[in-house]
C-alpha cells in the first residue's frame, strides 16, 4: 500500500490490491487507522469522515488529488 501524500496527520494511500468493482479510489488513513475512502472520478466520500474532519480531509485530498490520480492508474492499469 504504498503512501502516496501526507497532509498534517493524514496519509493518502492507495491499496494495490482492489476489487475490480470498485470505482478508483484512496484511503485516507490518520496514525493506524484507515478512516475513511474518496472516490477519485468525483472527489466524493465513499465512507463517512470522522465527526468534525470533513473538510480537511477533503482540503488534503483535493491537494494531492493528480499524484494520487497518477499512483492509482499506474497499479491498477485503469
């Protein structure tokens, strides 16, 4: 799972093993915990963000956003 961006305490991974149903997407991970997965077509959440953490999660994401891009067609050959 390589770690694609770290943003304060967040860390933008993405897994190289997927399902093929799944849309692409990142997990969001805070110390150990995998919090929370945006989907990359539309920027959207596909889990809900812990309690208070939504838009800076998504400001970290939004940052990142081509390099995670990249990383996760790279993988996976989308």
């Amino acid at each position: 799972m390589p770690t694609v961006a770290r943003e304060g305490q967040y860390r933008l991974v993405v897994n190289t093993r997927e399902n093929d149903f799944e849309p692409p997407h990142v997990h969001v991970w805070v110390g150990n915990e995998d919090v929370c997965r945006i989907e990359l077509n539309g920027g959207r959440f596909m889990d809900e963000p812990p309690s208070g953490e939504y838009r800076n999660i998504l400001q970290a994401y939004t940052r990142h956003a081509e390099a995670v891009r990249r990383t996760w067609d790279e993988i996976h050959h989308r």
